[in-house]
C-alpha cells in the first residue's frame, strides 16, 4: 500500500467521522426541542389553566399518575373523570 492510498483512506475515515459528530449533534438537538415540547406538555397537564376553575383537584401523586397516563396514551380524554363540572 502506498502512502497516498493510507492518506486517502485516512482522509475519508476523519471525514466520516467529522459526518457522524454533525449528525449526532443533529439527532441530539432534535431530541432536546422534542423533550422541551414534552415537557411543556406535562408542565400543562400538571398545572392546568382551566377557565372558571383553579384546580382539578387530588393530590400531586394523582396529578402525576394522571400526567403519565395523558403522554403514555397521548388522549386528554383521561382527564374527564377528574375535571370538575357534570359529565
């Protein structure tokens, strides 16, 4: 193997991996805008801006079980039961 073959070969090498750091870098920006958009969310279910009403009531251990259920399934529909108001 000649020399400007290996330079070759290592040139590629840096580039990739130089490709693989800008697209975990990519990934990992994608990730955190999901996980501040999540956690908005949560933020949300947790402390809800009913109108007319201050709160939904239960305790923090409920509000959480409650949360977990509204991002697990992805359906508000689980906060009937708890919201105040005829049904």
């Amino acid at each position: 193997m000649d020399w400007h073959r290996k330079r070759k070969i290592i040139t590629g090498l840096f580039l990739g991996g130089i490709g693989l750091l800008i697209a975990l870098a990519g990934v990992s920006i994608y990730l955190d805008a999901r996980s501040v958009r999540q956690n908005a969310a949560l933020s949300d279910i947790r402390n809800p801006r009913l109108p007319g009403h201050e709160s939904t009531g239960g305790t923090d251990r409920h509000r959480d079980r409650r949360a977990a259920a509204i991002l697990i399934a992805g359906d508000p529909v689980y906060l009937e039961p708890f919201l105040p108001g005829p049904r």
